[in-house]
C-alpha cells in the first residue's frame, strides 16, 4: 500500500529545488550540480524557519496584549476597593 500523504519539510524543499534548478537551467542540471541543490534546499529550510518562528512570535505578543488588557481592566475595577 502507498503512503499517499503530501510531501512536507526537507523533502518538499529538495523536490522544489530540484524542479526549480532543472526548469532554470535544463533538464539534469540540478543532478550534475549538487552543491547547487544544497544551498537551495539549506536557503528554502532557513526561511521556512524564520517564518514559523516569527508566527509563533506574533501568537505570543497578541497572546501578551490580551493579557495585558485583560490585567489593565481588573486592576482599575480593583482600585476603588484598595484605595477607597
């Protein structure tokens, strides 16, 4: 039975690349040219990377100023009860 999942991570970039190389510069070029597909697929994780981590970053600062103005409307309700 064939696993019929999509292809994702490290896989998809070197099938990309290779694709890209080939449509660029003809077919096979990306096999004569291995360094070529290297530095393409190591390009293509780096910025996959970034852009994940930089969804995550955005999450956690809305994440922050939910908190914040959640923490900013109980302490003004709380204030007449501490200071009167």
């Amino acid at each position: 039975m064939k696993d019929s999942s999509p292809v994702t991570g490290p896989a998809r970039h070197l099938s990309d690349a290779i694709a890209a190389i080939d449509a660029a510069f003809g077919p096979g070029y990306a096999r004569e040219h291995p360094e070529l597909v290297a530095s393409l697929v190591q390009s293509a994780t780096i910025e996959a990377a970034v852009a994940r981590g930089y969804g995550a970053h955005q999450e956690a600062l809305a994440a922050a100023r939910e908190i914040s103005a959640e923490m900013g409307a109980t302490i003004l309700k709380l204030k007449p009860r501490i200071f009167g």
